[in-house]
C-alpha cells in the first residue's frame, strides 16, 4: 500500500515545476506591486517623515503576505496552465501516458502541490496576515493620509451582556460621548429596571462610563420605584474601541477570533453579522479552491490546441478572474441578505468543482 503512494521521480518532477513557476510568477508579481505602491505613497512618506526602518518593516513586510493570498487562485492557473502546456507541446505527457501511467496517477503530483499551496494559503490567512495587518492598519493611520474612523451609525441598539440591553441615539468618536443613552435590565423576558439619561461618556483614567442626568426606573410587579441623580460612574461591557473599528477590521483577526467576534455579535443581537459569517465560511473554503483550480488547469493545458500555450494561458487567466468575480458577487447577495452566507462561500467551488469534472472527464487519456 504504501508503495502505491510513494513519489516517484515523475512526481518531484511535476512538483518543483508546479511550485517553481507558482513561486517565481507571484514573486514578481509581488516586486511589481511593492514598486507602483511605493512611487504612489512616497510622497506620503516624505510629508510625514516615515522612518525606512517602517516603511520597510511595518508596512511592506506586513503587505507582502496580503498580496500573496489575494493572487493564489490566479497564479494557481497560470502557473499549472504554463509549465503544463510546455510538457504538452515538448510530447512529455503523450510519452508519459503511453508508457503506461494513467491520467488519474498523473494527478497525484498536481494535486499533493495543490495541498501543499492550501496549507500555505491557510497559513498565511490565519496565522500571519492578521498579526501583519495589525502592524500595517497602524502604520497606514500614522503615516498615511487616512481620514480618523467615524461612527455614523445611529439609533445604535444591543445587548451588552445577558439580559442587559444598551440604546443610544447617536456617537461621537472625538468626544467618545453617547447621546440619549439607556439600559434596560431584562430577566425571564420581564423587564426589571430601565435607566434613561442624557449623555454617557468614556472616562480613560478610570476606564469607566459616566452617566449624566441620568433616571431610574426600578419594577418589582405592580409597583415602580423612581430615583435620579447627575452623575454615576459605572463598568459596562463595551469599549470606545467597538466604535473605532473601520470596515477592515475583520481582517486583524484569524479564524478563532473571528468566530469568538461572531459569537459576540449573535449576543448583542447584530444585525449585520452576514458580512462575518461570508468572511469565516470564504477563509474555509478558499484553500479548497487550489484543488479545484488545479484540476480545471491540468485537464485543460495536458493536450495540443491551436494557438498556442497563449491561448491556454488566457482561457486559464479568463477562469480564474470569472472564479474571483463571482465570489464578489455571490458575497454581495448574501450582505444584501437575499443569499445564505454559507451558500454564497461555497458556491464558486461546487459551480466551478462541477467545471473542473467535466473538464476532467473530457481530458486526454
């Protein structure tokens, strides 16, 4: 049996021409972008006398990893399509399928790089591009011109903690100040007390809330109890940070703090969760689509055509951008809330998986 799996020449050979050409065509890639990006923000740098030390190693270090998972699908194709083609019009597969290998045996090499590219993807998703755009997002508000994050969200309305719910009509994130601000204290769907108030602002050197002109409603059955009074300092499960977050802030967490996030949002009664849940299920499912590329690129590239390894190229590069846009488009169905999350993550692979069989079965064997 495992003499059946062992890799053989054939196979290391496949292997270090698959990775080869996927590492080198991402590696100039990912010079090309580190150029254009830097003649673009240099001035930037310069206006704000970012030191080289972190433009080097906080901000282009940090942005390596993040342009190497975003063009994964597409160097997937061109890499498998490119070397491929090659072995096809040099006759290297025909002599290799006539001396006996079977089409599904040649796979075994494309497949295991394949692995081998989804676990590095994976890696670098949930392991290093979190911390990295951390590192990145800080640098880019210090020394770039981006405008402070502002909360324009209004009538902001969630459950802080089990059975305590928070209302404010409108935030300022200069001030860190809430308007007309209420609790509401709920226990077995019965509403206990209710404190309304006119302000609740942040006090950092106490890292406590102050209520201002505050009321209290106290219910015991029947019976309502009144009191009021201009300030009251109080803990409450939220920080000035939650309202600060930008739209890129999903991307600082890996896949557990995503979740843990998530689970605090089903908490709180969000609203807008389905943007979380399309990250989560995408960051799941996207290694899954090396496989999935690979098998379209093999079957599509391991047989002559007319007009080249350019046509095979662009048919390659045609795919793998239809793959990526359609990604966007399912994700934007479900934000709209007219799609399931999971369901619009996983779509492009079963469309695209069900490509890649047909493909595969009409490939030369």
């Amino acid at each position: 049996m495992m003499e059946r799996f062992k890799l053989k020449t054939l196979d290391w050979y496949i292997m270090k021409k698959y990775l080869g050409t996927f590492f080198f065509s991402l590696l100039l890639c990912i010079v090309v972008i580190v150029v254009f990006d830097f003649s673009e923000k240099i001035d930037d740098f310069i206006e704000k006398e970012a030191p080289l030390k972190a433009v080097i190693f906080d901000y282009y270090v940090n942005l390596i990893p993040y342009y190497s998972t975003m063009f994964t699908s597409l160097f997937t194709f061109i890499a498998v399509i490119y070397f491929s083609s090659k072995m096809a019009y040099n006759s290297e597969i025909i002599a290799i399928l006539s001396s006996g290998i079977s089409f599904r045996r040649l796979m075994y090499p494309y497949l295991l790089s394949a692995l081998i590219l989804a676990l590095f993807s994976f890696g670098l998703k949930d392991g290093i591009i979190p911390s990295a755009n951390r590192h990145r997002f800080k640098f880019e508000e210090q020394y770039l011109k981006k405008r402070a994050v502002q909360f324009t969200q209004r009538n902001v309305h969630k459950q802080i903690e089990k059975g305590l719910f928070m209302y404010m009509e409108s935030y300022s994130n200069n001030t860190e100040t809430g308007y007309k601000f209420s609790l509401e204290r709920f226990e077995n769907g019965e509403l206990l007390s209710k404190l309304t108030s006119e302000s609740v602002k942040w006090n950092p050197q106490t890292g406590k809330w102050t209520i201002r002109n505050y009321t209290v409603r106290d219910f015991d059955g029947l019976e309502e109890h009144l009191s009021s009074g201009r300030v009251l300092d109080t803990l409450l499960n939220m920080s000035p940070d939650e309202f600060k977050r930008s739209e890129h802030f999903v991307e600082t967490m890996n896949i557990r703090e995503l979740r843990a996030y998530m689970d605090e949002l089903r908490m709180q009664g969000a609203d807008n969760l389905n943007s979380y849940i399309i990250e989560y299920q995408n960051r799941l499912s996207f290694p899954f689509a090396t496989f999935i590329l690979t098998l379209i690129g093999v079957s599509l590239s391991t047989r002559k055509v007319r007009g080249g390894i350019g046509i095979q190229i662009g048919i390659g590069i045609g795919l793998s951008f239809a793959y990526i846009l359609f990604q966007q488009f399912s994700a934007q169905f479900a934000t709209k809330g007219s799609l399931s999350p999971m369901v619009a993550a996983w779509i492009p692979n079963i469309i695209f998986l069900a490509v890649g069989l047909l493909l595969y079965s009409k490939a030369q064997k």
